[in-house]
C-alpha cells in the first residue's frame, strides 16, 4: 500500500466504537484512529467513542453518522 496522495489526503473519515466491544478492544480503534490521522489530514478524522456500547451501535452514533453524510455528502434529490 503506497502513500495517500492527492484529493484522498483530503477525505474526511468518522470512525466510531464502543468502549466495551468484547471483539475488538478499544485500543485497537485507538490504534487504528492515530495510524489514520498519521495518512490523512489528522484534522479530517473524527474519533468517536460510545459509553457502554458493545459490538454494535447505539442511537447515539447513528445521530454522529447520519449529521456526518449530512455535513459531506450532496444532498440526493
């Protein structure tokens, strides 16, 4: 995998996690977050964690996600 380059180093990236994913321990999003930000602009990736949550979601990242398309996305007519 090469370097990021371009309009891609621009992308804007949401990455959400439970703080009690039995699956995939939360450092491995802290990991995964950092190794992003060192890719792309850092700037352009949000890290969002969820109380409580599992391996799953919860209605408070479906809000995150959908304010997120809404801010980058185009509308679809």
């Amino acid at each position: 995998q090469g370097p990021i380059s371009g309009v891609n180093k621009e992308i804007a990236v949401l990455q959400c996690h439970g703080d009690c994913d039995p699956l995939v321990p939360l450092m491995f999003g802290s990991l995964t977050v950092e190794k992003l930000k060192s890719m792309i602009n850092p700037a352009n990736v949000t890290f969002r964690t969820y109380s409580g949550m599992m391996h799953s979601s919860c209605i408070e990242e479906m809000m995150d996600v959908k304010q997120f398309i809404d801010k980058h996305l185009p509308p679809v007519d």
